[in-house]
C-alpha cells in the first residue's frame, strides 16, 4: 500500500492524473457547449420556417 500511495504521489504521476482530469473537463464542456448550439440552431430553424410558412399563407 505505501508503494503504490508514493506512486501516486511522484510527481509524474499526479501530471498524468491532473493532466485526464482537464482533457475530461475539456470535453464534457465541448459536448454541452455543441449541444447548446445544435438546439439554439434547430429553435431558430424552426422558427424561421414557421414564420415563412404563415407568410406565404397568408399571400
């Protein structure tokens, strides 16, 4: 057990470990920040066609 707690305290180790921490903060934000875009995109979309369509109903 102290070999394999020294281990994780070399500071190679803790590099590695801080290291996949930020690479998973990184990516978790880039899915939610695509996932916001792709809805605010399909809403607008969505809307604008809505307003075309009652446009040329109303013509």
């Amino acid at each position: 057990m102290k070999k394999f707690l020294s281990r994780i305290k070399s500071t190679k180790g803790i590099n590695g470990v801080i290291v996949a921490l930020l690479l998973i903060l990184v990516g978790v934000g880039a899915v939610g920040g695509i996932k916001t875009f792709m809805d605010n995109s399909k809403d607008t979309i969505t809307t604008d066609v809505n307003t075309s369509l009652q446009s040329m109903k109303n013509n």
